[in-house]
C-alpha cells in the first residue's frame, strides 16, 4: 500500500512539473496558441504587446505609401480579401489586420508580402 502512494505521488509530482513547463514555454512562445491559429483557425498573429506596435500615425503613413502592395492583395479575390488598420486594441498604437475567405487566399496574401511585417509594420492575417 506505502509503494502505491509513493508511485502515485511521484506520478503526480512529473505531471506537475511537466505542466508547469508547458506553461512557462507557452509564455514565452505562444507555441500552443500558434499551432490552435494557424491549423484550426487558419490564422496568423504577431503575438506583440501594444508596447512593441507601432504609432498608429506610423501605420497610416506605411499604408498610404504602399497602396499598389494593397490593391494587389485585394485583387487575389476582390471583395472577399481586405485590409482594416487596428487602432482600436492599442490606443495610439495600431497594426494592420489582411482578411480573408480561403486558405488559398491566406497563401497568395503571404507570397505577395513575404516577410514578417508589411513594410515595417506588423500585421496579421484573419480568416473570416
């Protein structure tokens, strides 16, 4: 009976401290929250405080320079891809938000600005 209790608590103290480490890395990567966006929601986030964002007067700029980057991702599928600068999460701070129908879509979007950011600025891609 003392060999079961033991074996138990040892059992717990492994789950404990593997669930705590999963915690910490989710903290610090959004390792499980990347992979519930990308393959259930087929989304993309930057994971940025408002901190790390740029001044929404900044994203203005980059967007009303980089129009024709713009109107080339709405044409993938006029009317069912858009862009929408949020401003409204982070007052004073703002990203940019590419929308979408498909995941074909999402692709196109991804080959057209290929990198991290649009033009400096961070943004992320919503399957809506």
């Amino acid at each position: 009976m003392k060999n079961w209790k033991k074996s138990l608590i040892i059992v717990l103290a492994a789950f404990l401290l593997i669930c705590l480490g999963v915690t910490v890395a989710e903290v610090q990567t959004k390792f499980i929250r990347r992979i519930i966006d990308n393959v259930i929601y087929d989304n993309r986030n930057h994971y940025l405080s408002c901190e790390q964002l740029p001044t929404a007067s900044k994203v203005m700029q980059v967007v009303e320079e980089h129009q024709d980057a713009i109107k080339e991702i709405e044409q993938v599928k006029p009317g069912f891809i858009g862009m929408d600068i949020d401003t409204l999460s982070c007052p004073g701070r703002a990203d940019i938000v590419f929308w979408y129908g498909s995941h074909q879509d999402r692709v196109a979007i991804e080959s057209i600005i290929n990198d991290d950011a649009f033009f400096g600025v961070p943004y992320r891609l919503h399957n809506r």
